[in-house]
C-alpha cells in the first residue's frame, strides 16, 4: 500500500495524487498538517528517504527562517523542529513499504512509481 503525505493547498502535491489517483492503484492519503507525524514517525520517514532532516525542511519557508534553523546543526534538534512545525516538511512525499520519495520535481514521483 502506497501513502502520500499530503498538502493540499500544494500544487505540486496536489499534482502527485493526481498521478495516484489515475493509475488506479489504492493508496491512503496523509494530511500530515492535519495529523501531525510524531517524531518517531519523522525519524522512521528519514531512514526511508535516506536524507537528512534538513533534506527534509522547506528551508525557504519563512518559519524556518524565524526559528533560526540554519544555524541549527543538531540532528536531533533539527528533527524536533519538524515534529513541532509540520509546515516545515517538505512535500509530497510517497511512501511504500521501506522506501520513501520526496516528489519534487514531479519526474521524481514519476520514477518512484514505476
């Protein structure tokens, strides 16, 4: 079973379950502003992607730059940051069994698909 973790105020991420959604294939939807992923969920999300947290951050994103994360060099701390600030995760992010992709730029969710 395939997951998308999901914004749907994103365009790309609405772009990607579209993708989903016409190759007919069941897949749940995660609205992870919604529902906040733990932490736990995040650093299972990491080992998946094979990123950093960083990787993992909307780093253009105006919070990011609020709480002054790009000085922030602790793995950990940056990994807090994401669970307290869901808005920080970058998205769409697919994900089937232990392996996960950050869709952008779309060609990846492509590729991810198959």
């Amino acid at each position: 079973m395939r997951t998308i973790w999901h914004n749907p105020k994103c365009s790309k991420s609405r772009e990607a379950l579209l993708l989903l959604e016409e190759r007919g294939e069941a897949f749940e939807v995660f609205k992870y502003l919604d529902t906040p992923p733990s932490r736990e969920e995040i650093v299972a999300l990491l080992g998946k992607l094979g990123v950093s947290a960083r990787e993992l951050m909307r780093t253009k994103e105006d919070l990011y730059k609020e709480l002054g994360l790009a000085k922030v060099m602790d793995e950990a701390k940056l990994i807090d940051a994401l669970a307290e600030h869901p808005k920080l995760i970058e998205r769409p992010i697919l994900i089937e069994g232990n392996r996960a992709v950050i869709g952008r730029p779309v060609e990846k969710t492509i590729a991810f698909l198959g």
